[in-house]
C-alpha cells in the first residue's frame, strides 16, 4: 500500500468526526458517544439478566423451575454458551465491514437476541428445545451487535484524540449500568415476585423459581434498547456506520481499494493477536463470576444481612455497580495522565490489570480457609470476602477491557476495524470455554485449589506482558 493510501487511511477516520468539539479537539465528547452509552446499556441488560440466571437455570432440578442438569454439566453450557457469543463477532464485524454497515449489523443483532430471549421465556410453555434455539440466537445475534457498536464508539474519535481512552471507558459505563440492574431486576422476578416459596427447617426458601419471567425482562429490555437506537441514530450519529466501510472507501477515491498492508499495519494487527492470547488468562479467571463463584457463594457464603437473604443471582451486580462508580475515577485518570505526557501505555495498563484480577481470587482463598474446606454448608464464609475479590476484579477490568476496546480502533486498517474487534472477542471465547472447564473441577479438585492456581496464572501473564511493553509499543509505531 502506498504512502498516498496511507493518507487515506487517516482521511478516512477523520471523515467519521461528527461534532465539531471533536475536530478542534475540544475535551466534551459527542453527542453520538451517549447515544451508544445508552443503547449498550439495554443490551448488556438483556444478556447479564439472562446471564446470571443461566447457571441456576440450568442446574436446579424440573421441580425447582430448572433444566435438572449436573452442576458439571451446567457450567460446561454456560462456558460453551458464554464462549460462542464472544466467536461470532468475527463473523458479525466481517460482514459489517463488507457489506452490511454497522448500524444494520446492530439492527439485525439486536432483533435476533430479542428472539433469543422470548425463546428461553417459552421454554415452559412450549418444551426444553425452546431453550437450545434461544441461546443458539443469542450467539448469533451477538455476533452482528458487538464488534459493530464498539467499531462506531472508535469512528467518533480522530486518530490520536487522547480521549479515546477515556471514551471506551465511558462506554463501558454504559454496559456496567445495564450489567448492574439487570441481576437485580431478572433475579427479583426469577427468585422473589414469580417464585414459589415455603418454610423448609424454619427457613423461607424457594422451592419453584420463576425463570422464564426474568429470560421476558430480559428481552424487553433488548427491544427498547433497539427502539432508542434506531430512532435517534440518524440525529446523534449522521452518516457514521450506514454503509460499509469499504464502500466509504471506495468513494473517496473513486476506486476499489486495495487490501494489501503495509508493514506497519502488520505489525499493529499483530499487536492485536498477540495482547488477544494473554488477556485469554485474564478472562478465564474473570468469567468464574457466573459459573463457580456464582455456585460457591449459593452453597458457602453467608448471603444473610440484616435478616435479609440476598439472592445469588444478585451478586453478578456487584462488579458492574464498582464499575459505575470507578469507570469516570479510571476515566479522568487516564486524561489527566496524558495531559502531563505520564500516559501508562497499553500494554502496562491491560498487564496490571491482570495482576489485580490474580490478587483477586486469593481473597476467595481466604473464603475457603475460614471455612476450614468442610463440605457442610451450613459452615459459611463472610460475604466480605467476596466483595473484595469483586472489587479487585473491577479495577482490573477497568485496566484491561475498556483499553483493549480502545486498542483495536487505534490499531487497525480501517477496513478491517469490525473484523479485528471481532478477532479481539476471541479471547473471551476461549477463555470462556477454559472457564467452564476449569469450574467443571470444582468439586473434584477443591475449591481452595482452583481459586488459588487461577490467581497465580493471571498474575504471571499480566507480569510477563508488562516485560514485553518496550517491544509490543515499536510494533505499534505510535499509536500506543
């Protein structure tokens, strides 16, 4: 590719800009950057509402409301589950990228996970194949929203706007707030409003849960979260995301472009694969939230405050309630670093991350010793365990999430930008599938065991990816 294509490239990108503060790199953010806050946030809302349920969906008996499913076998779907939703958006962002645009791909996405959910709610009504095509169309459907919305949040943002960063992290807000009530509203409905309770040994417990009531929250909140978008895309957004970038492309220089890259390009795509391999380790340990800290704290935590017992499924609430009240804290942070040219750089910022994921989980060591490892379950740990390693976890993410989101759109051609997010969404495909294995262990291993092995991993990868900072930033060739 030649220089002249290269200019290309970045005339391009700046041809995104659709608020003037932008261009005179003013620090309030576009208009369009809330828009998409607030459509993630309905989205995420749908998929941790069905999230947190999954698990106990799954694993409680016929009886109880579930599917009956061992609790190995529960947490082998949900990781299967969990991991294909994060392989489609290569799929999803290629197709953006090429022929669709993004805001169709989010469009045909948000209206198949709408379906999704509705199937799950079904599922009673209708018989358990319900459920297979409901979370086959979630998978699906993801693949189309994903890598394309996070792929529009980049084009708002010049090629060396320090607020991108901040951006993303902004953004990420957006899905913390959804990913928050989301837990509380489908678990409410799921374990309190529509569930069957009785007193067992002199304790109110659920003896039938109201699943399928919290999978119809779910999808409601899907449909709104579509009619906002699409309704006020037009007026926030412009042009930004109609046609394929290719397309865009093509009719700037009034002929096809050519896809060859440059040397440079390679380089910044690698960078991409290579942090995509490590941040596998980070989210392996991360996704323990929904399948063996989500069972360990429903049989070992004391979920008891006040007289009040917690539901378990309202606990996937507390990471995304840290990140709401961290992300702007983390947000200003990397502004007002940059401002005094003290800016961490990428890979210091995702391997530090990882390290206070690892720091994490020994606090749910701590969990298992104070219970001495007995199997009774009467014998609890203190929910103050647990909280702690939630909030280690959030800070961690904070590093590494929002700035691995944020990394794609800096280094990738911008043909490819979708594509590449979707090549991104890797890593959490397969670290989610490793996590449902590693959770499938639980009771074999121990749980002292899996917790403690999962810390040290991370902590070594995220030490290991500090010590390759100087190399990973030549390779990005400015843009780190």
């Amino acid at each position: 590719m030649s220089g002249n294509q290269n200019s290309l490239t970045e005339e391009v990108n700046d041809s995104y800009i659709q608020d003037d503060a932008v261009a005179k790199g003013k620090q309030k953010h576009p208009k369009g950057l809330y828009l998409l806050f607030f459509t993630e946030l309905w989205e995420r809302f749908s998929y941790y509402g069905m999230r947190g349920l999954l698990t106990l969906y799954l694993s409680k008996t016929v009886i109880e409301g579930g599917l009956g499913f061992s609790e190995a076998n529960a947490t082998l779907i949900y990781g299967w589950f969990t991991g294909l939703v994060y392989l489609t958006p290569i799929a999803g962002g290629w197709l953006a990228d090429k022929y669709l645009g993004h805001r169709r791909a989010i469009l045909i996405g948000g209206v198949t996970m709408a379906l999704g959910q509705f199937s799950l709610f079904s599922t009673p009504y209708i018989g358990v194949e319900m459920t297979y095509l409901g979370l086959a169309l979630l998978i699906l459907g993801n693949g189309f929203f994903k890598p394309n919305i996070s792929s529009i949040v980049g084009n708002l943002y010049a090629q060396g706007d320090p607020r991108r960063d901040s951006a993303f992290t902004i953004f990420y807000m957006g899905i913390n707030v959804g990913a928050f009530f989301a837990p509380l509203i489908c678990g409410y409905l799921a374990e309190d409003l529509f569930a069957t309770k009785a007193i067992v040994n002199g304790v109110e417990r659920v003896t039938h849960y109201g699943f399928q009531f919290g999978f119809l929250a779910a999808g409601i909140g899907m449909v709104i979260g579509q009619i906002v978008f699409n309704t006020l895309g037009q007026k926030y957004l412009g042009d930004i995301g109609l046609k394929p970038v290719k397309v865009e492309n093509d009719a700037l220089t009034g002929k096809p472009t050519k896809t060859k890259l440059t040397k440079e390009e390679v380089d910044r795509v690698s960078v991409i694969f290579i942090i995509t391999v490590f941040v596998i380790f980070f989210w392996a340990g991360f996704e323990q939230a929904g399948s063996s800290l989500t069972l360990y704290t429903d049989k070992y935590i004391d979920r008891e405050v006040f007289g009040f017992l917690i539901p378990t499924s309202w606990f996937q609430s507390v990471n995304p309630l840290f990140i709401v009240a961290f992300a702007p804290l983390t947000a200003n942070l990397w502004i007002y670093l940059s401002k005094r040219g003290k800016d961490l750089s990428i890979p210091t910022k995702m391997g530090v991350g990882m390290i206070l994921l690892g720091i994490g989980f020994f606090f749910m060591v701590g969990a298992v010793m104070q219970r001495g490892g007995v199997e009774d379950e009467a014998v609890k740990a203190s929910i103050m365990w647990l909280i702690a390693t939630y909030f280690f976890h959030t800070i961690g993410e904070l590093c590494l999430s929002p700035i691995g989101l944020s990394m794609v759109t800096r280094l990738a051609p911008v043909t490819l930008v979708s594509m590449l997010m979707g090549v991104w969404f890797l890593a959490p495909f397969v670290a989610q599938i490793a996590g449902g294995y590693i959770a499938s262990y639980v009771e074999e291993l121990g749980a002292f065991t899996i917790f403690s092995t999962i810390g040290v991993f991370v902590i070594v990868a995220g030490l290991i990816l500090v010590a390759l900072t100087r190399k990973l930033m030549y390779m990005m060739h400015g843009r780190g």
